[in-house]
C-alpha cells in the first residue's frame, strides 16, 4: 500500500473483526455471483452463514470447549462443493490489524483481529469433500495434448541444414546447470499444490521435509505451510521425522480406496 497524503484512517481501529483461513473452493463460492469489474456486492446479499451453537453441560469458564462454530453455504451456485464446514477457533496469535485502500489511495484501518479460525470439512461431508479433492488432483496432473498440422508438408523446414548439428550440441553446453538447493523455486497455486499432496500420500502414507522438496520442487517455507494445514508430524516412533496426513482426511482417503 502507498499512502499518497500520508493520512490514516483510525476511526474503526478498535472494531473486532474475525479471520479465517479456507480452502480456495470455498473461497471461491463465498465471492458474489455474476459480480462484474464496475458494480460491487451488495451489502445485504449473504454468501454463508455462521451458526454458533454453544453446550450448556459445560463450565461457562471453559469458553473454546461450549462454543463450536460451523459455516452454511447459503449460495445456489456452488455445484459439488460441500454447504457445511466446521471452524475451529484459537486466540493464540500475532495481534494483527484490517487495511484498507481506496482507489484514491486513502488508508483506513478497518478493525483488529480478536479471533483466529481454521476451516475444515464437517465430518458429514469428509468423504464429499475428500473425492472432491481427488478429482481436483487428477484433473491437474493430467496433461493436455494437441494436434496441429503443419502446412508446409514437404519437409524442407525439417532437414538438417549445414551448422544446425553445430549449433545444437554448442546450445546443449550453454544449458543451465541442475537446480541445486540454492536454485530459487517458484511457488505452485495453493489449491493445485494441495492437491498434489494429497496425491503423493495417497501413494506413500508417511514422507519427509526433504523427499518433499525433491518431489515437488517447492520452496521449503512454502511447504511447511501446507504441511502445516494438512498434516501432523511424528516426533517418535518408527517414522520419527515424517510427516502423515491428518486423520480427517486420512480418513477420506481410506473410505475412497476400500
């Protein structure tokens, strides 16, 4: 952001605002349908719905263990994509801050996170949800092929010409050496990404930092935060420093492959 007349906006800093963290589906189903470049959402069209339903059985003191937050769906375009999701919510970060900037270049400070969520598939739509993305992943990895046909059909652009042998083997050795680890890797879509992932566990349950890296060629950090999201590392026992999807959706995969 660049703050043209060195001005910002605080009125709203003390507002609490929420944030969540989604699969990249649902981010795209929570965005207003037919929403062109020059109109803008209307303030009253809902997108979701947030349904806090709290225990009474539970000690009022014991606040993160009553209250459990689950996330509808409420649009009529999402096609296949599950309505429900759970929230699991923490208070254990960073103190951060809402931004926002106008196309005048004006700044303003639109309220402070107080609430942290992590979204998930509710467990009546893991297996939805867990097929969903396994189509995702064998749609990305295929690979489309083209036909095209070559109008001038005798060949005579494809003969070797004199120097042409020359100059390939002297191209072949102006070849960039093998990326080593300090080579900078470029990042993959987050969604694509995951659902590689989910495809090389779903052939080999436990992998390392490292395999990883040499599987994907990803950054390291960029790996971690997926590793993060996705699965839980094992500290001990036979696959000490692996890593292992989480159950919820080591599950998906067991149900899918019987």
């Amino acid at each position: 952001m660049e703050n043209k007349d060195g001005h910002l906006e605080t009125s709203k800093a003390e507002r609490s605002m929420w944030l969540m963290k989604c699969p990249g589906l649902v981010s795209r189903s929570l965005r207003p349908p037919h929403l062109s470049s020059s109109s803008s959402p209307s303030p009253s069209q809902a997108v979701a719905k947030v349904i806090l339903s709290i225990d009474p059985c539970v000690s009022n003191e014991d606040n993160d263990s009553s209250s459990q937050f689950t996330m509808e769906l409420v649009g009529t375009e999402t096609g296949d994509v599950p309505k429900r999701y759970s929230m699991d919510m923490t208070k254990d970060f960073v103190t951060m801050s809402v931004f926002s900037e106008t196309s005048q270049g004006k700044l303003s400070v639109e309220g402070k996170i107080i609430n942290k969520f992590d979204m998930r598939p509710h467990d009546e739509n893991i297996e939805k949800y867990g097929k969903l993305c396994r189509e995702r992943t064998n749609k990305s990895m295929s690979k489309s092929r083209q036909i095209q046909v070559i109008d001038n059909d005798n060949g005579t652009h494809m003969r070797p010409m004199p120097g042409m042998i020359i100059a390939a083997i002297v191209n072949e050795k102006k070849k960039a050496p093998t990326k080593t680890s300090d080579t900078k890797r470029t990042r993959r879509d987050r969604g694509e990404m995951e659902d590689i992932m989910f495809k090389l566990f779903e052939r080999q349950s436990n992998w390392t930092l490292r395999q990883l890296i040499q599987e994907t060629d990803q950054p390291e950090q960029f790996l971690k935060d997926i590793l993060k999201d996705l699965c839980v590392y094992n500290n001990k026992g036979t696959n000490q420093g692996s890593y292992e999807l989480k159950p919820e959706y080591k599950k998906a995969s067991d149900d899918a492959n019987p």
